[in-house]
C-alpha cells in the first residue's frame, strides 16, 4: 500500500473492490473479445491500407495537390463509386443553369430562417395547445438556431455533357424536424405493392418468378429527375385524401393544419448556393427526410391511374425501386413506343429506357446484372460499375504531367 502511495496512485479503498458474480464476469470477457476483435480488424485494416500499390498512391498524391487548387471541385459521381475532379466555373455555371429554372427555383433577396422559424413554432404552438400534437411530436418538430440548407451537385457522369443532380444538404434547417416528424404519419400510407426495398428484395423477387416470365424481353425504365418534377400541389391533396378520406382512422390534426405543415415541410425550403438565397418552389429536395415518401406516393398515385395502360401495354411485370423499374415486356409493342406512351400520362413525368442486351440477353439493375434463359429461371449475379476517376480537360492534362513526374 505505501508503495502504491509512493507512486502517486494513491490508497485503495476497500468499497470500491468488486467482485464481479458469474453473469457480469461473462459480459466483462464478452466485451474484452469484442474489443480485442475490433482492434485486430483495424490493425488489419491499417496494415492493407499501408500496401497501397504505386498507381494508388500516385492518385493519391495526385488528389492531394488538387485539393489546393480553389480553380476545382473534388467530389463523387451521382451514382456508383469514384472520384470526380471538375473546374469550378463550369460546375457553378451548370448549377446556375438549374436554379435559372422559374418553375423550380426562385433567387430570394433576404435571408428568411427567423421569419419562416417563428411562424413554423406559432404554428406547432398552437396545435400543442390545442392537444392535437404529441409532445415528441412538438419537440422533433420545433426548431431553433436554423440556418439555410445548401446546395450543392452530384455529377452524372454516365451521361452525356456531366450534367448534375441537385442535393440539399437540410441538416439543421428551419423545417428538417418537422419533416422528419410528418415522415413518421406518412408512411402508414406506402403501398408495397410495386415497391423494392434493395438489391436483396430484388434478386429473391426475380428468382422466384415462374418460367413462363422468362418469354417477355427485360426493360428498366427511369423517371427523368423525379424528384424536382414532383407536382407539390397534387402530392399534398393525394396525402390529405389518403389520411382524411381513405384511412379509416384520420389523424387528430384537423386536415387544415396538416396541409399547412406539409407546405412548411416542402414548399418553404430556402438555400445558400455560392452566396445567394433561392427558394426551392416546384418539386422536393433531395436530401430532404420528407422526399422519398413524397416521391413514392407520387408514383404510387400515379401507377394506380396507369394500371389499365400498363395491360394494354402487354406490360406483364412492373417492380420499381424509387425511380427506377424493371419491366418485363411482351414483344408485340417497342420499347420506344412504350416509353412514349408512359411519357403522355402526366405533365411531370418522363420516361427515358434501357433494354436488354439483345446477345447475352442481360440487364443491369439496382447493382445486380439479372439474364434471361426462355423456358428457364432468372439467373442473377452481383454487378458493379469500376470506379471512376473523370476529370475535365484542364484537369485529366495536369494530372498526366503529373503522373509522367
């Protein structure tokens, strides 16, 4: 003990000696493993990072310089995995031509967070006092210190000219709490129907269709920027008659107030893009906790009016994930011709198609490359696009004088 003193550890207090009974000594050594294993992993992955080969670390060195370039933005693509390296003037100038869109995007010349805050606090205010809201559901939904989302863009590079797909970062906006409340009452209303959740779901979808499938030609079809073509307007009224009408069970908000947090949730979403505040006016922002619901019930809404189509269309399989569907067609009608057809039955909606490969007769979909055998199974393996690393012109020059360094 004085020598426990001596050292600076000072005594041992015989109340704070414990021993542990069989059932906690299991937890402690459970823990222990645990903790050992995750170290080992990252030892692991420590020691494989540190193999890099040269071409890796060359890139490496390389997107390293580049981050000291202001002339630059480093980013990802919209889909799959890589590196995106693009001059900065151009990326500007491609995401002003999408906020230039009046139907979409409207410039605003103040800052209205405060405003738009006390407004959205009067409101949940009232219905609090009025007993139509939860107490969980006003304290997700207040907000307090908000600041404007921001925009920013995701470039599609498997597309012709690198067009971006706008995002808004909303984390911390006068509106996100509120959204992520209300997603909570939406989703009682998603049908599953036509829905997949992920690659999985697909995969065990397609696997067990019956043979007779396998005659029909494989189609996905894609919804043209989806999300900033959602029709605001009719979405909310689709909601409110869900919730109001076909639900036998409305909800205590009177219908009245819950339209009026749907436009504070969706229409009321302002932004900072290089310094200037827009207003998000047409459409749902990606990014937003609110916008897959609205998205999917958008859709859902509008399969149902399109069901009669669909059949005379000889469509004889229809799975969606979000925008994207996996079609199985029968030959008598083109693909162009129903892609046409799909594109006349809402202002909003477009469609664009990929078909099968008419040799292997194979298609990719949601990272899985599915091939049809007629008078056999589906069969299905994993699909992965490279990574990708695109730069401009100006940039793709530096980096191979950089490389021959």
């Amino acid at each position: 003990m004085n020598e426990l003193k001596e050292a600076g550890v000072g005594a041992i207090v015989k109340s704070d000696v414990r021993v542990l009974n069989p059932k906690e000594l299991t937890l402690a050594a459970d823990l222990r493993s645990l903790t050992q294993s995750f170290l080992h992993k990252a030892n692991e992955f420590r020691q494989q990072n540190n193999k890099l080969d040269s071409k890796e670390k060359n890139y490496r060195a390389i997107l390293k310089k580049l981050r000291e370039d202001d002339s630059i933005i480093i980013t990802r693509p919209d889909k799959g995995r890589g590196i995106v390296v693009m001059n900065r003037q151009d990326y500007v100038n491609k995401m002003l031509t999408i906020l230039n869109d009046s139907t979409k995007f409207s410039f605003l010349l103040e800052d209205p967070t405060i405003k738009r805050e006390k407004l959205l606090n009067d409101l949940l205010k009232r219905l609090y006092n009025e007993h139509c809201i939860t107490d969980q559901f006003h304290s997700i939904a207040g907000a307090t210190g908000s600041y404007p989302g921001r925009l920013y863009g995701l470039p599609k590079i498997h597309k012709e000219n690198v067009p971006l797909r706008p995002v808004l970062s909303s984390i911390g906006t006068f509106n996100y709490g509120l959204a992520k409340a209300l997603s909570q009452i939406l989703s009682t209303i998603i049908e599953k129907k036509n829905m997949i959740r992920d690659s999985f779901d697909f995969v065990k979808e397609v696997r067990t269709l019956s043979k007779d499938f396998s005659k029909h030609r494989m189609v996905s079809f894609d919804v043209s920027s989806l999300y900033t073509n959602v029709p605001i307007n009719e979405t909310i009224e689709i909601i409110l008659n869900s919730l109001y009408v076909i639900q036998p069970i409305p909800p205590i908000i009177k219908r009245d107030d819950m339209k009026e947090l749907l436009i504070f949730a969706t229409k009321n979403s302002h932004f900072l893009f290089d310094g200037k505040v827009y207003d998000q006016i047409g459409g749902v922002s990606m990014g937003s906790p609110l916008a897959p619901l609205l998205a999917e019930i958008f859709l859902q809404e509008f399969e149902r009016k399109i069901s009669s189509l669909l059949q005379e269309l000889w469509i004889v399989y229809w799975k969606r994930y979000v925008d994207d569907t996996f079609v199985l067609l029968n030959s008598q009608f083109t693909t162009k011709h129903v892609c046409a057809e799909l594109s006349k039955c809402h202002p909003s909606i477009q469609f664009t198609s990929e078909e099968e490969d008419p040799v292997t007769r194979t298609l990719p979909f949601l990272d899985v490359l599915v091939q049809r055998k007629p008078g056999a199974n589906f069969h299905t393996c994993v699909y992965r696009t490279k990574n990708v690393l695109w730069f401009n012109d100006k940039v793709e020059q530096f980096c191979s004088e950089e490389v021959q360094v």
